[in-house]
C-alpha cells in the first residue's frame, strides 16, 4: 500500500508529504532516468515477491564512500582530541594510543555488525519491529537498575559488557525508528484519527521520554522524539494533529527547564557563556569551544596542533570532537564535515522516498527515520559546538568516540544500503 492509496489526500500533513516525496533531483529527488525505470517495471512486479531469498547486486558506492571517509576522518580525530589524555591524572593509567586502539575496535565490530545487517531481507525488520522496540525498553529499564547500570558524571546510561559499555539510548533510536514505521504502515487507514493514529505512538514516546529522562539523558530522547515525530509526518497523518503533537512536545520540553534548576542554569550559561559566572562553570565547555573554532581560523592550526585539547576542553574526543577539528583543520574542514553529512542524509532520505515510490512503506519510513537520526544528532552536536544550541550530550554520529553509537550508526546505514540494494533488485524485475 502506498502512502496516497487509501483515498483523498485531505490533510495538509500528507499534503506536505507527498511534496516532499516529488520534490526535485537537485534536493534529493528522483531523477529522470530513476522516474523512467519505476514506470518501467509494473507494480505487480513489485507485490508478492518475497519467496526465497535471492542474492542482491549492486549497492549505493557514493553513500559508502562519504561513510567511509566520515569514519576515517573520525578516527584520525579521536586520537588528535585523546592522545594528549593521559597527561590528566584522571586517565594516567591509560596509554597514549588507548582510545585509538578502542576507536579502532569498535569500528570493527562495528563492522561487522553491518556486514551482518546487511544480509537481512527489510521484511524481517517490518516483521519484528515491535519486538526490537519493546527490547530497546526493557533494556532503559535495566540501565538503571543500581550495580547494573554504569553512571559517569552523574548520568547512568550505559551497560558494562566487558570489553566495551552498551548504550541502550542508542538501540532506542533505531528501535523507534523500525517501530514508527511498521506503526504507520499500520495505521494507513487511521491517519485521520487523533485516537488511534496520533495517541498510541505518543504514549509509546511517553514511556521512552521518562526513562530516557530518569538516567538523565534529554539530548536521546529530543533526537528520538524528531524520530517519531518526523515519520508521522512523512507517513501524512493529518496535519492538525501532527502540528499539535508537536506544540505539545515542545511544551513538555519548556516545562522540564522550567522546573529544572540545572537545566534553566544551562539555558543561562548557553545565553551569556563569558559572564564570569558561567565561564568557569556551566559555560566552561562552550567557551572553551568557541576559544577552538576561534584558533582555527581558515585553515586550522594543522592535524595534531590543537591547544584546546591538551587541559583545556573535557570530552574533546566524544561530544566536542568538532571543535578539536575546527581548530586543527580550520573553517575548511568543518565546512566539509557539514556538507558530508548534508548530503548523506539527503541521500538517505532520496532512497526512502525512492522506496514509497515503489509502494514499500515501511522500508522507505524506516530510512527516512534513519536520515532524521543522522542529521538532527549531526546538526544538535554541531550546533553545540559552535555555541547555536545550548550544550548537549550527544556526539557527532559515526566519527565521535563510542562504541556503542558506532554500532548502532553503521548498523543503520547498513540497513539504508539494505533498502536502495532492494529497490534496485526490484527496478530490475527481480524479487527479494
């Protein structure tokens, strides 16, 4: 079933959608040959064909290769930004080339992990979507159950797992991405329907705010909420009640800062960051920061020279990795980090609509629930470091420190490559 099969589109919600969806090649629309190839192939070519599994050719070389040289990228900064760590008392046990060697590991398991992502037919993950979310749930219980869950400064949020911690906040975000697409799929039919359209998804994205925010973890649950929110949208549910869940998120969220001490003191730091109140306090990693991109200047001060990194600014190789760049490698580098993950989540988001059109919805929601992802924790982290956004924990997808975001990213990108490998299986009359 596609999005516009159900009758009339008669809300401005799915009105918008379906523009989105026909916008043009240059923003990520379909080209002129991939319009002449859809129509090609018959619809019936494209329903009832999910027999045996056949082997897959061809892949999306251009979107492999920006991840490829993102997470090279990422590699080379993560050990300029942790190299200088063990000088810090904190972490003098630990070996100049330690969080490389770990970045290293994670990107292989990483790694694998894809490769095995990949060989799942979308069908699997349309069937046990549901499931996946409900594990994603039961694992934002068990983090913090005390003597299981791990807290650094302050925040539980990780689950020891020998060699590496697990963040189950990341699970959570692929988790609501499969979820909310197998839920609109659905609830097509409903999409006009405030109680059992909008209600039951934002009672689903009530309990994942509340435990996100009991570790606490508010930058996750802001990304996971554009998540579901943005699939709605995509998925055309009415346009009134998208527009009011939205109004009454963005209210939940003034209301956590306002009965929120620590919260209304980062919204000050975040406004005045060089009062002497806030410089050495809240302020301190955002002024440090700006001092960064501040140094880099152009060019950058050259790979390896970064003062800021040395004593000065705390996560530089996790959540402020981007200012270590800007420093190093100047206005340039971070112009072109910016236009990597632009025009990866444009493509993203070029294969899910590219899927629609081939009237498999949950594929093409999943992906483009995926390119959310990417780009609102891409953009909220490079917002952050350049002082646009108030300071959040969230790192840079797929280049910052982490094992556990690594997994999670190229598993989802490994997923998208899933989605585009199908499409063309099926552009070319075959079946999967």
């Amino acid at each position: 079933m596609s999005i516009g099969s159900t009758g009339p589109l008669n809300s401005g919600s799915a009105r918008w959608a379906e523009a989105w969806q026909a916008r043009p090649a240059w923003l990520g629309g379909r080209t002129q040959v991939q319009d002449e190839t859809l129509r090609a192939v018959p619809i019936h070519d494209w329903v009832g064909r999910s027999g045996q599994p056949v082997k897959l050719q061809g892949f999306d070389q251009s979107l492999v290769l920006v991840v490829l040289v993102l997470v090279a990228l990422g590699l080379v900064m993560v050990y300029s930004a942790s190299v200088a760590l063990p000088d810090n008392p904190r972490f003098a046990r630990y070996t100049p080339t330690h969080f490389l060697l770990r970045h290293l590991l994670s990107i292989g398991v990483a790694t694998a992990a894809a490769l095995v992502m990949l060989q799942i037919p979308i069908r699997v993950w349309e069937r046990y979507a549901p499931h996946i979310f409900v594990v994603a749930l039961a694992l934002l219980v068990i983090v913090l159950i005390p003597f299981i869950g791990k807290g650094v400064n302050g925040a539980r949020r990780w689950i020891p797992m020998g060699i590496m911690n697990f963040q189950p906040s990341e699970l959570a975000k692929l988790g609501i991405a499969m979820y909310a697409a197998n839920y609109m799929v659905r609830k097509m039919d409903a999409r006009e329907n405030f109680v059992r359209a909008v209600l039951p998804m934002g009672i689903a994205l009530a309990v994942v705010g509340v435990l996100l925010l009991a570790e606490p973890d508010m930058g996750a649950f802001m990304v996971i909420a554009a998540i579901a929110l943005g699939i709605l949208f995509l998925g055309g549910v009415n346009g009134r009640m998208f527009f009011l869940s939205l109004a009454i998120l963005v209210g939940a969220f003034v209301l956590m800062i306002v009965f929120s001490e620590f919260r209304r003191q980062r919204i000050f730091a975040y406004l005045d960051p060089w009062n002497p109140a806030y410089a050495q306090g809240k302020a301190y990693q955002l002024t440090h920061s700006l001092i960064a991109f501040g140094r880099g200047e152009i060019f950058g001060q050259g790979l390896g020279n970064s003062v800021e990194k040395l004593y000065y600014l705390p996560e530089a190789h996790t959540d402020f990795l981007m200012a270590v760049l800007g420093e190093e490698l100047g206005f340039i580098g971070v112009l072109f980090v910016i236009a990597a993950f632009f025009w990866l989540t444009r493509r993203i988001f070029s294969i899910g609509r590219q899927a629609i059109a081939m009237d498999r919805v949950f594929a093409g929601l999943m992906a483009q629930g995926i390119g959310i992802w990417i780009g609102v924790q891409a953009f909220i982290n490079i917002g952050v470091n350049l002082g646009v956004l108030p300071t959040k924990g969230l790192t840079l997808p797929l280049m910052s420190y982490g094992g556990s975001a690594l997994l999670l990213n190229l598993s989802a990108i490994a997923i998208v490559l899933r989605v585009d490998m199908e499409n063309r299986q099926l552009m070319r009359g075959g079946r999967v």
